[in-house]
C-alpha cells in the first residue's frame, strides 16, 4: 500500500512539473510576443495617456466610478479599434492614419479638459449650436486654463512622436485585419453596456444614479464621462447630437403646439407689479407637511404664513420620480413630470426653457443662485440649475469644511461663511432659491438630522445645567418630526435676522412652498391623524408669499407647484406670455381654480373627481365634469408634448412648417 501512495505522489509531483513548465512556456511566448510586438503598447500609449489625465481632471467631481471596469473596457475597445485600423494600411499611410486618430482626440482632450477647469463640466457637442455665443470667449478661456492641460498635451505629444518612429510599416494592404477589427470592435462594443446593469423599466426617484440610465439618456456630461470614458462619450456625445432622430411632431401635435403656445398678454390685475423691484428668496421646504406649521414647532413660519398671501388650498402632488425634484421643475419651468410617458424631470436638461422663472428675472438684471445642502451631481442639478438660466448652483456638501454630516442642518444654510456672503453680502438685485433639507427622514433619533439635534439639545441641556444626568430616550417618529422641522423654521429665523442686520429685510419678499406632503414617514396613522388621507388632497402643503409690508390676504381657490412661476411674475411686473406656461396666475380673476394630480384626477375647491366620478357629497352636473376634465386632458397633452419635442427650441421651425 505505502508504494502506491508513493508512487501517487511522484505522479502528482510530475503533473505538477508539467503544469508549472507549461505556465513557464506561455510566459516566455508572452513576453516574447510582447517584445516582438512591443510598438502595440506605444501605439496604445498616448490614448491610455488622455484617458488617465481625463480621470484625473475629473477627480473634481467624484469621477471614480463604482462600475470602473466599464469605461476601461470602452477605451480599450476604442484603442483596439484605432490602432487595428491604422495598421491595416501599407507603408506611411498606417503612420498618418494613426497620427490624424492622434490629432482628432488630442483636439477632442483639450476641448474638454479646457471646458471643464472653466466650468467643472466636459463639453457637450450640442454647444456647437451656440459657438457664436462664446466664441468671444474662447481666448479667454484658453489663456486662463489649468497650466496642467497644456503640460499633459505636451506629455501626450512627446508620447506620440516616439511612438510614430516605432509604427511597423507593410507593403500592402491588409484587409482582413481591417475587416476583423471592425467585427471584434462591433461585437465587444454591443456587449460592453450590459456591464452597466439594468436600466430602470419604471419611474424611481433613484433613476438619475442608475448607469444603465445614464448611458441610455447620455444628457449628464459628468456623469456620462464617468461610467464611458473619453472615447465613448465623444462618439455617444455625437451620436445623440447629431444622428440619433428624435420623434417627429405629426402635423396634428404641431398645429396643437402653435395654438397652445401662441403668443397672449398676461392679465394686469390689482396685485400686478405690487413688488416690482424687490429682491427675491424662494424657499423650498424639505417634507414640510401643512399640519407642521403651528405655533408651537415652526413659530416663524406660522407668523410669516398669516401675514401675507396665504394660498389656503394649496397641493405639491407626489410623482414616483423624484418629489423634491419634480417641485423645483415645476416652479423654475412651468411645466411637470410628464404624465403619459415615464421620463424623470431632471432628464430634460437638454431642452430649453427661455422663459424660465431665471431666464426672466436675468433680463431685469437680477443675480439667480440657488443653494442646497447636496452636491450638484444629486437630481443633475448643476446641470439643470444652469440650463434654467441660474448663474451657479452651490452645495453645502462640496465645501471642504465638513467632515461630518453636519451640512445636512439647515441652520448651516444661513451660518456657513462662503453662503453667508453669497446670500447677503452682494449688490444688485437678487433672487435666491434655497432648498432645505432637515425634514428628511430617517425620522429617528438614532441616525441622520434628528440624531444630531438631539445630540445638540442634550448638549445645550448640559452646558445650562451642569448638575443634571441626562439618560438618552428613544423619541418616536413623530417627535423626530416635529424637531427637525423646528430646525427648518430656525433657518427661516436666521434668514430673517440676517437680511434685517445687513438692511434687506423691507426690500426682500419671500415665496414659500413644501416640495411635498410628508410621504416618507413610516407610521402613516401619524398622517391620518392631521389630514385628509382618502385621495390626492392628501398632497395638501403649504404656499405663503410674505414681506414685512405685506397685508394678509387668503386665497382659497387650489394651486399647485405650476401656479407659482406665473403668479411670481405677475407679483413682480414681469412681463411675460401666459401661453407659456401650462397653467395661470392664482391671483388672476380669470383663474380656474384647477388642480390636477398624476393619475388626471382633478379638484376644483368643491369636488374632488377621480376617473369621472365625484368622491364628495358636492354635485355637479356630467357637463361640467366633461369640461374641467377636457382641461385637465389639454393641459396634460400641452405639457407632455412640449417636453417630448423640445417645443421652445424647435417653436420658430414649427410654425414655418405650420404656414406650410
């Protein structure tokens, strides 16, 4: 028996011999293909070296991916297909097909590196539609770059030329090496988004953060450089601007679009221009629920909510697409989350929106800044925030100054240096739309914003009263609530006390709304106890417009987050088409009073109608529910169609086609 096993061993010793001397020989054939074909690797050189200084330029903006293997996977595809090709061809040909593959992305690497130390962005190709407009510009912007651009070029350069002295050149063509590179490159470049994962089949609020999406869309520069690379996202880039075909307007959605669109006069009523001039702030507050404005948890806003133009019947409806997002759409654009097609709000940054609430204040020589504790790349707001008109987006969360989560308080908003300055130290007119956040859940002293005051009011506790033992208590939901929602009111407190300090309080009017009804809280029997929870009035919120000189007025007819633009304008004089929006001024006589929700219900301020039927004891006649739901119909297909075919880019043409 013991010889067997010997011999067993002997013979599993020689098969291990024999695997190790043939790892040995692949190794020694490798090295020795490397070294024959070496030029291969300098060939690849210069792009690896564009890609890699890509990455670190991007560095800026968290440009590691968590799917980094994706954009290495698209370069090394690209690079196979750049130098397969160049060598498919005789003599110096192979050399300058190479060097114009150089010279193109070299040219392609520099305008965006350039573009993005000027504007923390990549370039997008669609600007070549605007390249008069910055034309005056671009020297500006050459001179003034990132030293490091220029000396990467020069590294890329050096690369190159000792690369192009190395190129193998043959005396005839090779087609079959053309043909099997384009194949290969087909093939791996079809295979290589599946990396990415899944693409969202339904409308989520985390839609933006999804890879797959971002390739598919491919309308967030930043985000669509990071998960392709250099290479990928010129030829997407260029794809989507110039080839890929958008749907056409049949004849019908053209002649509907010109008529809904045409251009009218906004109504001047008694409340036109009453604050023409004033400086702005628009505050947006995080879940801040209509039941949370008391006395008691939010006195500020209780205060400044019943001293001024208070909308009583006022609805901030939920969409499965980003709530918060879809308000500040809303009150920024005119328009909402489209309602017959699933596309997120923030996936329009791509159209344009000329008469936005920016756009028109910029014309009456207003600054336009918004500020809010994430960073820009959350919702693609940088993007959109600077597609609207906004001079700059900036977030707590980018400043250095936080290593904690610290930035999520709302106080912080008014106290951090850099905001304090941006927001009352300027000169000029301005409007400011601030985005808060600490009624955010969790809703729990454990964690998040509701942990942090606790902390802060233990330690305020403590400092008052030395001689106390505190013994840390779980506070319920509702309690996290109401504190964190106490920490939103301290922020308007502090906005309040500052625009007084610095003498802008009288010249300053502000517009308050709530992104949302409270939705994310767990125990929904909290909710049940404060509002109507049985259908979309449950989206109920509140929407105040104050200023220290503002008398109290009431207006009890249903607004939404689409009455606020027109209603501002009107407010502030602002001349405007009425037609450009798709729904009116509030405080206008001609007003309907008409609110709509996601699913084409509809409430009137008397009756509440979901799918014909009247859910209240009011009546109203089968007529009169046919024709608000009509308008409700209109205004969806107005809104939808404008978003799809991006009508305000496209308006001048449709309207030759019309006259056609």
């Amino acid at each position: 028996m013991s010889f067997f096993k010997k011999s067993k061993k002997i013979l599993h010793l020689e098969e291990v011999k024999g695997i190790l001397n043939k790892i040995k020989k692949v190794f020694k054939k490798t090295i020795k293909y490397v070294n024959k074909n070496k030029y291969l690797l300098w060939m690849a050189l210069p792009f690896v070296l564009m890609e890699v200084f890509t990455f670190i330029f991007g560095l800026e903006i968290s440009y590691i991916n968590y799917r980094i293997y994706t954009p290495v996977l698209f370069t090394l595809c690209w690079i196979m297909l750049f130098i397969g090709v160049s060598l498919s061809f005789k003599n110096n040909i192979s050399k300058i097909v190479y060097g114009i593959f150089i010279a193109f992305f070299l040219f392609v690497f520099l305008g965006n590196s350039i573009y993005f130390s000027m504007t923390s962005t990549f370039f997008d190709m669609a600007l070549f539609e605007s390249a008069s407009e910055g034309a005056p510009y671009l020297w500006d912007a050459i001179v003034n770059c990132n030293l490091f651009v220029y000396v990467s070029a020069i590294i890329i350069l050096l690369a190159t030329y000792h690369t192009i002295k190395r190129i193998p050149t043959s005396k005839e063509n090779n087609p079959r090496l053309f043909c099997i590179t384009l194949i290969l490159f087909a093939v791996i470049h079809a295979i290589i988004p599946a990396t990415l994962g899944k693409a969202n089949e339904d409308l989520t609020w985390s839609s933006w953060k999804n890879p797959r999406n971002i390739y598919i869309l491919f309308n967030d520069n930043n985000k669509s450089m990071k998960i392709s690379g250099l290479f990928e996202y010129t030829a997407r880039n260029f794809y989507i601007t110039f080839i890929k075909k958008e749907t056409e307007l049949t004849q019908e959605d053209i002649d509907f679009l010109n008529a809904a669109f045409e251009e009218d006069t906004a109504e001047i009523n008694s409340n036109t221009g009453i604050f023409k001039g004033k400086n702005i702030i628009m505050v947006q507050l995080e879940g801040m629920d209509s039941w949370l404005i008391n006395k008691n948890d939010t006195p500020t806003l209780y205060s400044m909510m019943n001293s001024g133009y208070n909308f009583t019947n006022h609805y901030s409806y939920y969409t499965g697409g980003g709530s918060t997002f879809n308000s500040e759409f809303a009150v920024n654009t005119g328009f909402i989350t489209p309602l017959s097609y699933s596309k997120n709000a923030y996936t329009f940054n791509k159209n344009n929106f000329p008469y936005s609430l920016a756009n028109l204040l910029k014309k009456e020589e207003y600054s336009v800044n918004a500020f809010h504790m994430n960073d820009g790349e959350y919702y693609s707001r940088k993007v959109n925030y600077l597609n609207w008109g906004y001079d700059n987006y900036y977030g707590l969360k980018d400043d250095p100054i936080y290593d904690d989560d610290s930035y999520q308080l709302d106080r912080e908003l008014v106290l951090n240096e850099k905001f304090n300055e941006l927001l009352f130290k300027q000169e000029g007119k301005f409007m400011h739309y601030i985005i808060s956040y600490s009624n955010h859940t969790p809703f729990t002293n454990t964690k998040g914003v509701c942990k942090m005051l606790y902390n802060l009011d233990k330690e305020k506790l403590l400092i008052d009263n030395p001689e106390l033992e505190i013994e840390d208590v779980e506070m319920t939901e509702e309690e996290c609530v109401r504190r964190q929602a106490q920490e939103t009111d301290y922020m308007m407190q502090l906005l309040i006390e500052n625009l007084k300090e610095n003498e802008l309080l009288n010249d300053t009017v502000f517009v308050v709304f709530a992104d949302h009804y409270l939705y994310t809280i767990e125990d929904k029997t909290i909710l049940d106890k404060y509002k109507n929870t049985s259908n979309n009035l449950i989206n109920n919120t509140p929407f105040f417009i104050w200023s220290p000189n503002t008398k109290k007025i009431n207006i009890n007819k249903p607004t939404s987050q689409l009455n606020i633009l027109p209603t501002v304008l009107n407010l502030f004089g602002i001349e405007y088409n009425p037609n450009n929006y798709i729904t009116q001024d509030a405080l206008s006589k001609d007003y309907n009073g008409v609110v709509f929700f996601s699913d084409y219900s509809w409430y009137d301020g008397n009756v509440y109608v979901s799918d014909g039927v009247i859910t209240n004891n009011k009546t109203l006649s089968q007529e009169q529910i046919e024709i608000k739901n009509d308008y409700v119909s209109y205004v969806a297909k107005k809104n939808d169609l404008a978003l799809q075919y991006n009508y305000f880019k496209n308006k001048k043409e449709n309207k030759e086609e019309t006259k056609k």
